[in-house]
C-alpha cells in the first residue's frame, strides 16, 4: 500500500514538472525574441518571422500595456512582462497539481 502511494506521488511531481517545463520553453521563446530585435536581427530572416509567430500570441495581452516611446525598451518591458507571467502562472498552476 505504501509503495501505491509513492507512485501516486512522483506521477503528480512529474506533472507538475512537465507544467513548469512548458512555463519555461515559454518564457525561453519570448525571451529568445526579445534578443533578435534587440541585437538587430534581420526580420525577413526565415528564423526571426517563425520565432515572431510564435512569441507574438504567447504574449497575450502584454504588448502595448505599456505605450514606451524607445521601441527596444517597449519589446522589453511587454515581452519580458510575458515571459515573466508564463513563469509565475505555470509555476502556479504546478505547485497546485504537486
């Protein structure tokens, strides 16, 4: 019996593992966009409009929460704003399941 629930234990900390890995190829996306523009990526590169699709709808609400004049400061602060709530929110969300 005791051996049952041991299973039963290490099953919900691989789920919540698995959750706080998703949180973190999250934030890994978004922070990994926020680099190639601000380090002057070339944006009609193949690799920039695919990390651009995918870092664009992972950012939720975030872009334009705050109206920044410096265009790479406005990437950072909204961009960053997400990586950080996909942090917080799946590390959340795991520690529940744990």
């Amino acid at each position: 019996m005791a051996t049952h629930r041991w299973h039963a234990y290490r099953d919900r900390g691989s789920a919540a593992r698995i959750i706080t890995g998703i949180g973190a190829l999250f934030a890994l996306i978004e922070v990994v966009y926020i680099l190639l523009v601000l380090l002057g990526a070339n944006s009609a590169n193949a690799f920039v409009q695919f990390m651009a699709s995918i870092a664009k709808p992972l950012a939720l609400f975030f872009p334009g929460l705050f109206p920044i004049a410096n265009d790479n400061l406005n990437i950072l602060v909204n961009y960053g704003l997400a990586a950080v709530f996909w942090l917080v929110v799946t590390g959340l969300i795991a520690r529940v399941v744990r």
